[in-house]
C-alpha cells in the first residue's frame, strides 16, 4: 500500500489526512465492508460506495480523470454560486493495484445529510402526492440553476438529493458530470434541459410503477409535464417584464413583494420610464433564493431550508402576538421565541432520536402534533405535552434520516431499517 499511497496524487481545496487512510489500492468495487456506510439503494452509471472517514461520510465515484477534474471544478463553482448542490471534497489520481494495473480516478463529495434519493422516498408512510412535491422541488432547482447559467444536461431525479423542507421538499443537484458554466443560457438550452428532464423523470416513475414503489393509478406522463409547467411559471415570475401606467407605481413594491413570498429577494431592480413619462417598466435583474431563511438567519441564528424557515417565522409572529409584544424590537422577541419555545422543544427530543430528522423539520413536524392535537381535544395543547407525545407515539416509528446506514429503499417502504450488504449504487453521478 505504501508504494502504491506515494503515486497518489490528491487534488482538494481541504485535504483531509484521512484520505491516506482508505484503500485506494483496491477498486472501488471490492472495499471492505469494514470501510464503507451503506445508504439506500439508487441507481449509477459508476462505481459509488459511500465511505466512512473522519467522523463523515463521504462519497466516492470512480470516473474518468479528466471528467473527474472537470466535475470538481463545476461543483466549486456551483457551491460559489449558492446553488444547492453537493460538496466536493477531492479528486484523486494515480492510483493503482497491487500488480500494477492502473485504477479509475476518484471524485469525492460529501454525503449530504438528512438527504435521500429519490427511490428512498417512496414509503408506505408518507403522502400520496409524493411525487408532485419531488417535481415540485426539482423545478426550483432547475429554474436556480438556469438563473446562475448552469446547463445541467441530464435532469433527472435520479442525479437529485432531496430533503425534506416542511411539507415540501429541497433538491440538490449531485451529479455534474453533463453540465456546463454559462454567463447566460439560451432559451434553447434552457428548453433542451427541461425536455430531458421530462422524458427522464416519466421513465423514472414508470420504473417505480413497475417496481411497486408507486401507484400504477398515478399518470405518470402527466407528473412529468407538470415540471415543465411549474419551471415555465416559476421562470416567468423571476424573469418577466411588466408595464404599467407612472400612476401604479405601487406595483413595484407589489412585485418585490411576489418573489419575496416564493422565496427570492431582489437584489437588482431594472426600472424604466418612456419618454413622455406615463408609462414604466421593471424587471428583476438579479433574484436570490432564500428570502425567508436569510431573514430567520438574521433573527435567530437557525440555518435552515427555506419553507421550514416561513413556518418557523410564522410560529416567531404568533409567539409575538400571544406576548403582546408587537411593539418591541423582532430582534429581542426573536430571541426570546428561540430560547423560551424553539429549543425546549428541540431539546425534549432524547438523544438517541435526534438523528431522525433535522431540529427545524422536527419543530416543523411538532407544531403539526399540536395542531392536531388541539383539534381533537378542543383545547390549545402546551407544547411540552405535544412534544412528550411525538416523541412517544410519532419519532421512534421513522427512519433515521441523518445518515439512514444500514437501510434499503425497500425497507423504508415498509418502514422496516434492517440491514442491506454494502454492494451499493446510490446515484451520485
């Protein structure tokens, strides 16, 4: 190993000295179970395992050297971006077996935590409409991703990472190995990537369908169409020009006020007049995602998806209103909501059960407890006792989202986590 380790070589913006430590000797293929963390079950073109390493894991895709490099540098930039996508850790080159054979180069990223594919998802345990709210997520991604002028070149859900977001979805871009940096896409571009996205993803369910994943009643075409719909109304919300008489000036904050609600704040405004000044024309130039949780950022210090932030800014006002304290500084009452009501309540989870689901996805998930349990009693339930009944009747029976080792997607279907052989394909590229 130790003359094999000394033609390596190690391309990373953060070497870590654990890298030295795995069997790069060996093909990918044939690691030792000792080394690797099984995930669920997707779906490759290459050889991935996901390895444990310094306390993490990590994923490993063996490629070829030149669009292993390529790769790493768009997934730098992508992160530079802001886009949600997954870390790159590395790539290393130069390896090669005991006799000599030279080995595929290696990309490495980190494993996204609390994330799933695709396939993981389709559990007897969550909503019917499970597929809607993936495609949902990934038109967002796609629409960010053409407004940075990235061309993904082969979407799909397979080459997606998905966690939950309330009761939505957050999507990640994992593989980029297709893509191309662009200043500005064209409409064909973006037009190709949304087609290839549509035929992708009813291929994908209709796999889903004949594997029993999915229910053969639901219309597969028509989910897959629907990307193309909500991408083209999403796009035109961000990107569109409107006109109005000087008189209406209002609907410029009217506008601002839109994209704030679908989570973007507008970072340049293009506003225009005509000659004789009765008319005006605006139009976003540059549109940030995360509205909401920059601002949840701001108040509290929380780091979280941008839904789960709105629901968690919704439960800040009406902690705001029940204290009678609309009058005082948000930031002061931001603090108090966060150390009285936020982390009591993250804090009553145990310990063993904290690697279920993300602290904001389990708030989020309490106050739907309380919801329903002030419903059915006719009275407003005290979150402690909301919590001491989640976390006894609700958390314990879900998969552990933090890592989710030692599980296949068939398992989370039946809400079962026995252990699967590590012979993994997880799709990351």
């Amino acid at each position: 190993m130790s003359g094999t380790a000394q033609r390596l070589q190690i391309t990373a913006a953060n070497p870590d000295p654990a890298l030295l430590d795995l069997p790069w000797h060996v093909p990918l293929e044939e690691w030792p179970a000792e080394t690797l963390a099984a995930l669920p079950r997707g779906i490759s073109r290459h050889v991935v395992r996901f390895a444990r390493m310094s306390g993490r894991v990590v994923a490993i895709k063996e490629i070829g050297e030149t669009v292993a490099y390529r790769e790493y540098e768009l997934l730098r930039q992508l992160r530079k971006l802001d886009v949600p996508s997954v870390e790159p850790v590395g790539v290393i080159t130069g390896r090669r077996a005991p006799d000599g054979e030279p080995l595929e180069a290696v990309l490495i990223t980190q494993h996204l935590q609390f994330s799933l594919p695709y396939r993981a998802l389709f559990s007897q345990a969550l909503r019917p409409d499970t597929a809607t709210r993936l495609i949902d997520a990934l038109a967002v991604l796609l629409v960010r991703l053409h407004l940075a002028g990235f061309y993904w070149g082969d979407v799909s859900l397979s080459n997606t990472l998905f966690r939950r977001d309330a009761e939505t979805f957050a999507a990640y871009l994992v593989d980029a190995e297709t893509g191309d940096l662009h200043d500005r896409l064209t409409p064909g571009q973006r037009g190709y990537d949304l087609e290839v996205a549509r035929v992708n993803i009813i291929g994908e369910l209709m796999d889903l369908q004949a594997g029993e994943f999915l229910d053969e009643a639901e219309d597969a075409v028509a989910i897959g169409e629907a990307l193309v719909v909500r991408y083209e109304e999403l796009w035109r919300a961000l990107t569109e020009t409107e006109s109005f008489g000087f008189g209406e000036r209002w609907r410029v904050q009217a506008r601002i006020d839109r994209l704030n609600d679908l989570g973007f704040d507008v970072g340049e405004l293009d506003i225009t007049t005509d000659l004789d000044g009765t008319s005006v024309r605006i139009q976003p130039k540059v549109v940030d995602a995360g509205h909401h949780s920059r601002r949840l950022m701001r108040l509290t210090g929380l780091d979280v998806q941008e839904n789960q932030a709105r629901r968690l800014l919704n439960d800040l006002d009406e902690f705001r209103a029940a204290t009678d304290r609309q009058a005082d500084d948000e930031a002061f009452v931001a603090h108090d909501w966060l150390t009285d009501v936020f982390e009591p309540a993250v804090r009553s989870v145990p310990r063993e059960l904290r690697g279920k689901l993300e602290p904001a996805q389990i708030y989020h998930e309490l106050l739907d407890h309380r919801w329903f349990l002030s419903q059915q009693q006719h009275r407003d339930v005290p979150m402690p006792e909301v919590a001491a009944g989640y976390v006894r009747d609700i958390l314990p029976t879900r998969p552990d989202e933090q890592a989710v080792l030692g599980t296949r997607a068939e398992d989370l279907r039946d809400g079962d986590g026995g252990e699967d052989d590590v012979d993994l394909d997880q799709m990351i590229g």
